[in-house]
C-alpha cells in the first residue's frame, strides 16, 4: 500500500519566510525536542492526570450504589469524583498545547476520561450492569453448554437471533474457556472500558486522514467520549461489530482514493494549491488488494451484528457519491456478503424482518421513537431524557457550525460528513424494536464529534487571508473549555441518570437463578419486562412472556384484573410462574409501561388471587406459580 499522506493541514504555508509550526502545535509557541518531554514541563502537564487519578480513587468507597434514589448515581458520587473530572478536563486542555510534540499526553487524558466516566461500575458494582448484559451472558453459557448453534430452532423471545448472528458469543466462549473463567460474568461490566480503548486509536486513524492538527484530532476524540452516552459499549454484539465497522471505514479513507482526486480536490477547495494534501491515490490493482484485507472483516461483522452490516453498506454508498472515495466493488462484495448471512444463517429472522417492513415503512414518528412506548416517569429517568435531547442538539448545533466556518476543512473531510448523514434514511425502514434513533446517533457520532471539534479549534497556522484573527482565538480559547464542561455535564444524567434500572443487588440475581434452576423444562416464565438480572437464564429450556411490554393504555386495561388477564391467556395444563422483582418494579415505572404504582398493585392483586400461590418472597422480589383451574 502507498504510504499515507494526512489529508489536511489547514492553512500550511510551506515556502513562506515565516516559520511553520509542527502540526498540531499552537501558532506561536516555541516547539521543542522530544527529550523535553521528561523535564519540569511533562510534569506539570503530567500533575492533573495524577491529581485527578487520587481524587477518583478517593471518591470510590463514598460512592453510595446499593442505596441508589430517584437521581440514579448522580447524587451518590461525592463531590471528590466530579472534581476528578474537572480536574482532568482542566489537564487535558493544557496537555492540547503539546498535542502536536507530546501527543502521548492528550491519548493519557482520553483514557484516563473514559475510566473515570465509566470505571465506577466495572470497579465497584457486585453483580452485572445493566440486566440486558445477563441476557448476553445466558446466549455464551448456552453456547458453551451445547456446544453447538440452532439457527432454525424457535427459542423463545426470539433469542434465535444470537445463534443466527453468533461471532461475539463465539468469541467470549473462546475466552472463556482459554482463561479457564468461570463465564463471561467475571469481565463483563469492563466491556465499556475495553472497547472504549480499542476504539481510540481507529478514530485516531480515521481522523489524522483529514486533519493534522493533533489539537483538532484529540479534541474530536474526547468529544466522541463525552457524547457517547447510548451505552451501547457495554457486553453486546453491537459494541464489538462498532469497532469493526468503524476499522473498516479507517481503510476506507486511508487507501480507497480514486486517482485525480487530489487535483480536483485543490483546484475546487483552496485557491493556494499548497494548502492541503491528500492521501495519495490508489490504483485498481491496489484498491482489489485493499478489498481482499476488508473481506474478513466485513464477514466478522456479518458475523457479530444484524444491524451493523445495514449501517456499513449504506456508508459505503454515501462514499461513492463523492468522485475521491467511488468504488463500487468495495460496496458489492460488502452487500453481497450481507446479503449472503442474512439468507443462510440469518434467514429466520431476516425474513421476519421482511414480514414486518410493510407496516413499519415510512412511519417516520413510530420508527424514531425511544423504547417500546412509555414515557418517561421520576425524576432521574426524566433528566436523562431531557438530557439526552440536549446532547444531540449541542452535537448537531457544534457541527453545524462548524459547516459555516471550517468550509475549506468541510470539503476535505466531505466523507466525514457523509457518514454522519448516511444512517438517517434508515427512520424510514424500521423502529429496531425503539433503539433506531440510539442506533441512528451512535453511527452519526465520529463524524459529528469531528465537526463539533472543529467549530472549538481554530485552523493552526494560516498567512494573509487564511490567518486566523485573534479575536476568533480569544473566542474559542473560552468557548472549548465552557463547551467541554457543559458535554460532561450533559454526560452524567445521560448516562447515569437511570442507573437504578442497572444496578442489581446479587440477592435479586439469586432468587431469579434459583427459581429457574427449579423450574421443570418447558415452562412458561411470566415477568413484566425482561430488564431485570438473569431474565433469560436457561433460556433454550423454558419458555418467556413479558406480558407487560406493550403500550401503556393496554397496561391499564390488564391491571383491572392482572390475574384473569394473565390466566385467560395461558394455554391449559400450564406450568407457569411469575417472577416479579425490585429492578422490574424500578423499570416499569421509569420506562412509563405501568402507572404510579402500578407495579405494586400487580403484586397485591396476584399474590391474594386464588390461581397465584407464592413459591418464594424475599425482600427482593416475589414469585409466584400458576395453578390451573
């Protein structure tokens, strides 16, 4: 492959009598020799780091997770964890200033941001994260307990899918047995942390293409961090098919130019030929290679994910809409190997899919909507969605931005701003079961923390007409540190604000292990939501109704008579239980699928109802067996 020329170093004044400084560096300031990084300097840019670091590890036996209220995490951290990260934006925004001779500084602050963001849970929670994480959980024990995939076989809750679409189950099975651990429990709340890491440097390479000033690229990296509240990193398939995806699109845009782009590239966006470069361009024979590489990775997508395959082929059409980045061949053999997975392997469900488009085909509302159809309810989960909203905007409303003042940085990172578009359309095909618009977002972001990033930094370097004036430094030498303060405030509520839903005390977890341990093969467990720990333990040997994830007025009808509801609707000779605990009470009521105390009216009216007997009550939670009259 060609070696890699970086496609933008906005305002490079090569052959000017004036000094040019290392790329990245801020005009201005004297560069200086590696070696210089060990003296007094590295160590005061160093001390924020440290300072931060001790004030998070001091915060962690004061942060209150087992007595979790309305606000989630939120009023549990001490003051000592949000002065942490203070402390580390305040390092990082210094460590910006040697980005372009120390750019290990900035990559420490980056990763020292997503530990203490998102570290509290891997390091201090008892039990798993976030009950769909067990869900993950189950599908790797029944795939080691098999020893096998059963695409074609009906398992309940359509949880066939995970057999359908079986590499990251496949890949933690391997782990698991090659650590000899006990399952996939023992590391999975650190699956945040981890692939927060590995994602890193493949937005590096992807961002380095357009842009060689480090400020601009480590700042997009720490906006992706802040702006990445989905918390769709945690142990999912979708987390591992994200950093393929994201893989792929960095060759993409480091070896698939098309020859003849860089003149045109010049000649319609700077009028000094001089000003940018662009990666060299790649012949035929050269761009077939790069595709040969690509093919195992786009089958390791195919392998992991349903929905990512959909997200790549629609980026890598957007691609060929520009003349620097055409190529249809890469785009066939990866929409061809999709199509391929989704009528051998994935055909069940892909076909189920397809059954379902005719109603869901257009419907712009039901398809962007969060969730099944509740609305949100307390005073935690209300602050995350508003939130949540706000982050968006301020994502959006930086980019945009960013679109009027970077017009020259726009046209050389045109593909950028192609990916962040690309996912949109897909509102118009499908809900993705209310996660469309989380999924939507997350595939929007790298190029919109990008953008975002670039209305904050201003253009290092610059001579006459391209200098940036000072007034423009003034204005953002305020505006990034407000604008990154302000992100990191949004992050909280966004991520943590419903955190009562994920944290599950390992009581609750025992008493829904024990029950389906017990329960005869073939029976139906009866829950309101499947959100809570070990909902789909044993999942290939029992049977599932969620009875309560539906529209709310349905709700409201069944909790008229929850046990006629429930026994009207259970086939004869049933042996069926009900499991109701705290984190579905905790759920139902945040997500709006039941009323104000709709949760503890199920409870009462099916524990005093003659067809309900209670199996085991603890403090924790209830269940119930169903007799049949």
């Amino acid at each position: 492959m060609p070696q890699h020329v970086p496609a933008q170093v906005e305002g490079d004044t090569a052959g000017s009598a004036e000094p040019v400084p290392p790329p990245g560096a801020v005009p201005g300031e004297t560069p200086r020799r590696v070696p210089g990084a060990r003296g007094p300097r590295a160590l005061l840019t160093g001390l924020p780091l440290l300072l931060a670091a001790a004030l998070w590890g001091l915060s962690l036996p004061h942060i209150g997770f087992r007595s979790m209220g309305e606000y989630g995490l939120l009023d549990r951290l001490p003051v000592t964890y949000y002065l942490s990260l203070l402390v580390l934006t305040a390092g990082f925004l210094a460590a910006l200033r040697r980005a372009g001779t120390a750019p290990w500084w900035p990559a420490l602050y980056c990763a020292g941001l997503l530990m203490a963001l998102k570290g509290v849970p891997a390091v201090l929670y008892d039990s798993e994260r976030y009950p769909w994480a067990s869900k993950h959980d189950a599908v790797v024990n029944h795939l080691l307990a098999n020893g096998e995939l059963r695409p074609d076989e009906h398992l309940s809750g359509n949880m066939s899918a995970y057999d359908q679409w079986p590499g990251f189950f496949t890949l933690n099975g391997g782990l698991v047995r090659a650590f000899g651990a006990d399952g996939a429990a023992t590391y999975l709340n650190w699956a945040p942390i981890v692939l927060g890491l590995l994602t890193m440097p493949v937005l590096i390479l992807i961002y380095r293409t357009f842009s060689e000033d480090r400020r601009l690229v480590w700042t997009a990296v720490w906006i992706f961090q802040l702006a990445n509240w989905v918390g769709q990193d945690y142990f999912a398939p979708q987390g591992l098919a994200y950093l393929l995806h994201l893989a792929v699109l960095a060759v993409v845009v480091r070896h698939f130019v098309r020859p003849g782009a860089a003149g045109r590239l010049r000649s319609r966006s700077w009028p000094d030929p001089a000003a940018a470069a662009v990666p060299p361009p790649t012949g035929t024979r050269q761009r077939a290679v790069c595709v040969v590489v690509l093919v195992p990775l786009l089958v390791a997508i195919n392998a992991v994910h349903q929905l990512t395959p959909v997200m790549l082929c629609v980026t890598l059409l957007a691609f060929s809409l520009t003349r620097r980045y055409r190529n249809l061949g890469l785009l066939a053999v990866a929409g061809a190997l999709m199509l391929a997975w989704d009528l051998t392997m994935g055909r069940p469900l892909f076909t189920e899919t397809l059954g379902t488009l005719r109603d869901s085909l257009g419907q712009l509302t039901q398809n962007s909507r969060a969730g099944y159809a509740g609305q949100l309810t307390g005073a935690g989960p209300e602050l995350a969605g508003r939130a949540n909203v706000l982050m968006v905007l301020a994502v959006a409303v930086l980019a945009g931005a960013a679109l009027l003042l970077r017009r020259r940085l726009v046209h050389s990172a045109l593909p950028l701003l192609l990916a962040s578009v690309a996912p949109v359309p897909l509102f118009v095909v499908n809900d993705y079961g209310g996660e469309m618009l989380f999924r939507v977002y997350l595939f929007a972001l790298p190029g919109a923390a990008f953008f975002a990033a670039a209305a904050l930094v201003p253009a290092a370097g610059g001579t006459g007409a391209h200098r940036v004036r000072p007034a423009v430094r003034r204005i953002c030498a305020v505006a990034l540190p407000v604008t990154l303060v302000a992100l990191l405030a949004g992050f909280m509520p966004s991520y943590y604000g419903k955190e009562r839903m994920n944290y599950t005390p390992p009581a609750e977890t025992a008493l829904v292990t024990r029950t389906l341990d017990r329960a005869p093969e073939g029976s139906l467990i009866l829950a309101t939501t499947g959100s809570f720990p070990q909902a789909l333990h044993r999942y290939d040997r029992l049977e599932h109704w969620f009875f309560a994830e539906q529209e709310l007025p349905e709700n409201v009808g069944m909790l008229k008579d929850p046990a006629g509801y429930l026994s009207t609707r259970l086939p004869p000779a049933t042996t069926a239980y009900v499991i109701l605990t705290r984190t579905q009470d905790i759920y139902t009521a945040g997500e709006g699928l039941l009323p104000p105390g709709g949760f503890a009216a199920l409870t009462r009216d099916l524990t005093a109802s003659p067809l309900f007997h209670v199996v085991e009550r603890t403090g924790y939670g209830v269940v119930l067996r169903y007799d049949s009259p």
